[in-house]
C-alpha cells in the first residue's frame, strides 16, 4: 500500500497544511454537498500529490464539521458536472473559535461556510495513480 493521508485539522495552522495538500485539487460540482441536520459540508476530489517527487493523484475525501451556513460564486448547481480547481482552503475567524472557510477555486469561483470552529478531516482512499505532469500555475 501506498503512502496515504488522513488529517485532522483544528486550528487555522492546521488547516494552512491540508490547504497546500488540497492545492490543485480536481473537484466535480456533483461531488460535494451539505447536510444541515448533521451540520456537515462533504467533498470528493482527485488530489495533486504534492508531498511526492513523481506527478501523481489520488481519490480524496474532505469533510467539515459544526458548518451553519454555505454560500456559493460562480458554481453551477443546475448542470451538476462544473469541473472545479482548488486554488487554497482558508479561515477568517469572527469571534473565536467560530468563522469562515473559504474554497478558492479557479476562474474565480468560490464555497464559503460559517463554522462554530474548525474541524476538517482530509482522507485518501485507494491507490494513487500516475499523470503526465504537475499542474502548471501562471506568474502574472
């Protein structure tokens, strides 16, 4: 077996980690969802490995606790197959330990959720496999 994560994030430093491991992420619209009764915002991705040398993805599960609210910009719900880019995942807190956590996607599309407080959890599942190339990032 493979080298795999499992993370927990309770902190702001905490989330900064799975952010840079989340960072270039493949995300379906179709993938992802809140359930208000359980209070939870859930997301399946095909994650860039950034803690390896040889370009290669994984299957990935991101979930996050004690969410209230979610807000979307620039994501299509109706067509369910929007294909997203995870730029960075991070927090403003308003009056601790609950804020906001934002999920920056390209083509300036963004999911923000007020939480009571962070608490994210990052799997991998399965086996990783190979890509041609490492996701390219513009300067400018």
């Amino acid at each position: 077996m493979s080298n795999t994560l499992k993370l927990i994030a309770q902190d702001d430093e905490q989330l900064t980690i799975i952010s840079s491991l989340a960072q270039d992420s493949i995300i379906k619209s179709n993938e992802m969802g809140y359930d208000k009764k359980t209070k939870r915002f859930a997301l399946l991705m095909n994650r860039y490995r950034h803690e390896e040398e040889n370009p290669s993805r994984i299957r990935t599960a991101i979930h996050f606790d004690y969410v209230d609210s979610v807000k979307s910009v620039g994501i299509d719900k109706e067509t369910n197959d929007d294909i997203l880019v995870l730029l960075a995942i991070r927090f403003e807190g308003k009056s601790k330990p609950s804020g906001s956590i934002f999920l920056e996607f390209s083509n300036n599309k963004s999911i923000t959720f007020d939480v009571e407080s962070i608490e994210a959890f990052l799997t991998d599942m399965g086996e990783p496999w190979k890509i041609p190339n490492k996701p390219v990032h513009d300067e400018g």
